[in-house]
C-alpha cells in the first residue's frame, strides 16, 4: 500500500505542478509529448529567437530533462575502432553494413543552467573497452533519464543503470542488467512511487523490471510473454513503460515484439495483453486518451492500434477498438490533441486520425526523414526532422501549416517543452528556443 499511495501523489503532482514548468521524463510530465506551455515560439532559425546555444561533448540521443533550473541528458566519448578491429568483430554478423564499432566508450551525463545555458557538470560514469557494437542510427547514450527532486536517474540498457545525486553528481548507486541489444539501447527508465521501472526486451531475454530506487536493489522482476518466432533478431523492442489510470487502479503499459502488455506498477503482475502478430523493434512509447490506449506496433509492418485497456488476460479478440496501417511510423511515438491523434512516418507522412474511431482526416508529406517524436504544446503541434527542421501545424481536421524552422547539424533526441521556451538537442549543441522580441 505504501508504494501505491506514494504513487498517487506522484501523478497528481506529476500531472498538475510539473505540466508547465518542468519536463522530468520522456515525453514530458505525462510522457505523452503534451505540454501546458504557453507563449512559445512559432519561428525561429540559428540567428533568430535563440536565447543560447551550448555545445554538449560526445554523442547522445537522449532528451534533455527539466527540472527546476538543471537540465540533464547523457552523451557517450566514442574512441572509434580500427578499421581491421571492426572487420574482426564485424565478421559474421548479417547487420554488419548497418552497424558501428568502438574501440571505448566513456558514459557522461551533463547538467546545464536552464537559464544561461553554462554547463554546470559533467559527471564521468564509467568507461568500457569494446562495448557491444550498435546501429549507425543509435548513440550509446539513446536512453532519456528521469528526474525527481534531488536525484538522477540514468540508464544506458546492457551497459548499466546510475543514480546521481543531482547536487552534487555523486553516483549514489549503480547496476548492471545485461541484456543482448544486438543493436543498442533504446528503452528510456520510468518511475513510479518508489521504484524505478526498466525494460530489458533483448534478444537474449525479455522481462520487465523495477529496481528500489533508493538502493538500486531488485523489487520485482516479470518475464515477458512467450513469443511465437524462433528467431532472436525478432524478439527485441525498445519502449518505454507508460503509467496510466484506468478502472480505479494503474496500469502500467510497455510494448514489446508481437504483444503489448499491461502491468500493476507495484508488483509487475501482468493484467491483459494483446497480440500484434510478427511485429518486433517497438520503441515508440503509448499515449493514452479517450478510454484508450494508442500502440504504435514497430518493424516489419509499422500499425497504430487503439485498445480499451480494462480487459483481463489476453484480448486481443475483444479490446482493440480500431486500427491504422498505412504510413504508421516505426520509430516514432504518436501524440494526442484534443479529438486527434497525430503520427508521422519514418520518411515524413504525417497523418491526422479522429482518435476514437480511427479515421483518417488528412495526410500530408513533410520534408525529412523522421526518428523523433512529435509534441503537441501551446495549442500547435510541433514536427521535427533528423536534419532539424521543425514543421509547426495547427492542431485540426484540416493540414494548416504555421511556420518551417531550420538549425543546424542532426536532430534524433525529442525536445523539451517548459513555460515558454524549447530546449533542443542537436547532435552537437542543446538550443534555449524562445520569442526574443518579448524579452
């Protein structure tokens, strides 16, 4: 009872104080890319409305996280590997084209001033000789970390879990959870009251787990369900749990390759499950609305399904209320506004759908291929490209471009959304984006 009560607290203040003036997760106080902030940006550009731009050393695709006036985010000091090393380690693997190889790597996590941009730490945390090797498109430090007052929370998957005392950045604890990537980490932690949430969806082995968050120490450990391939490139995922409210109690709802799940956050019994075929690399994380659960279901073919989440067992035959299947990303989180539910495709289809029925108002292609997800903040709806082009629209039945903003370098990391301003990640600077002529 203890935990269920604290988590209650959690969301309520989560939900209310947090939703304008801090970001502490993926996807922002609710993690479902919606923020209450108001008087945002609409233009912007590398000479206009920017407030400061901070270089951030290494590589990460994390999002930077706000609370207070810190801003967080890991990066990863790559040392590349020789030529003829990543040929050897190389050898045999049938991803190999597509996959990159270090000789080390040096995990950080970064704290920057939200206010004048100065880097305020930069906490080394381990280093590995040879890690595993990862997709071209990944970083080492994909994971996004969660805040809470005085504690930082990050995950690098296989790799190993940190908790930093965000004062001072000691590590106050760390584990290691290995599991076989086979591309690198994705899956972002998640809390809830005392625990803090990680998915281990490898190829290896499949579970869900949640750590004390305290001491790090295991609270409970739930074996995904059984998978009908027996090929062990198509049991991996990489999504993020979402904590929802649904028939008076929580669920805690995590896709993964073929079934999407639902859990009771504080012991990991599972409560129903559905199953969406041959279908695995699920990263995109849930959102949640109108008595509904939206799952986009990953690779092989990328669909957008809306399931009545207060089932019991496997209901795959009676809960899933519509589904989508054309120009679905793979990749990227769906987001909620209003009586719209908004994606866009890996290559820049964006498609708006009436969220509870499922059909389709309007689709329109964007320039860009897309990774990261969209958020729907200050009554406009915000589109970012891997090249950095932001598209904004107008939230609605009808496609109505507002505004096309360009920075530089390569965008894979969601932004943060806090009171009037947007921190943007890059793969070399974290951007303050506000209007400067109200200054």
């Amino acid at each position: 009872m203890r935990t269920g009560s604290y988590a209650l607290i959690w969301m309520i203040l989560t939900f209310s104080v947090a939703a304008a003036d801090d970001w502490p997760q993926f996807r922002g106080p609710g993690g479902q890319g919606c923020s209450e902030a108001s008087g945002l940006p609409l233009k912007w550009s590398e000479t206009e409305n920017i407030t400061w731009k901070t270089p951030i050393t290494g590589l990460g695709w994390s999002s930077p996280v706000v609370l207070g006036d810190q801003i967080w985010m890991t990066t990863a000091d790559e040392k590349p590997a020789s030529e003829e090393e990543a040929k050897k380690r190389l050898r045999g693997n049938s991803m190999a084209s597509s996959l990159e190889v270090a000789a080390s790597v040096t995990w950080r996590a970064v704290c920057v001033d939200r206010k004048t941009g100065k880097v305020l730490r930069d906490v080394k945390l381990f280093t590995l000789e040879y890690p595993a090797p990862i997709h071209q498109m990944n970083s080492y430090a994909s994971p996004t970390p969660v805040l809470e007052p005085g504690r930082v929370y990050c995950d690098f998957g296989t790799y190993g879990t940190v908790c930093l005392d965000s004062t001072s950045g000691k590590i106050l604890w760390e584990r290691t959870l290995p599991i076989d990537h086979q591309v690198g980490p994705g899956s972002s932690p998640a809390l809830y009251g005392d625990l803090l949430v990680l998915v281990r969806d490898g190829c290896d082995k499949q579970y869900i787990t949640a750590l004390d968050k305290k001491t790090g120490k295991t609270v409970w450990k739930t074996d995904r369900p059984p998978m009908a391939t027996p090929i062990d490139h198509f049991r991996k995922a990489y999504s993020t749990p979402l904590v929802i409210k649904s028939g008076g109690r929580d669920q805690m709802i995590v896709p993964g390759a073929q079934w999407v799940v639902a859990y009771e956050p504080a012991s990991g019994k599972e409560i129903w499950r559905v199953d969406y075929g041959r279908q695995f690399s699920t990263t995109s994380r849930p959102v949640f609305g109108h008595g509904m659960a939206y799952i986009g279901t990953g690779f092989i073919k990328a669909e957008l399904w809306a399931i009545r989440p207060d089932g019991q067992g496997d209901v795959t035959k009676t809960h899933v209320a519509w589904k989508a299947t054309r120009q679905i990303p793979k990749r990227s989180s769906p987001v909620l506004a209003g009586k719209e539910i908004y994606v866009v495709s890996d290559n820049g289809v964006a498609t708006c759908f009436d969220a509870e029925t499922g059909e389709t108002r309007w689709t329109e292609r964007m320039a860009g291929d897309y990774s990261v997800s969209p958020v729907y903040a200050g009554g406009r709806i915000y589109f970012f490209s891997q090249d950095a082009r932001t598209t904004v629209l107008k939230p609605g039945k009808e496609y109505t471009k507002l505004a096309e903003n360009q920075l530089e370098g390569r965008m894979l990391a969601s932004p943060a959304f806090v009171d009037n301003a947007i921190f943007l990640r890059t793969n070399s600077h974290l951007y303050r984006i506000e209007n400067r002529s109200q200054k």
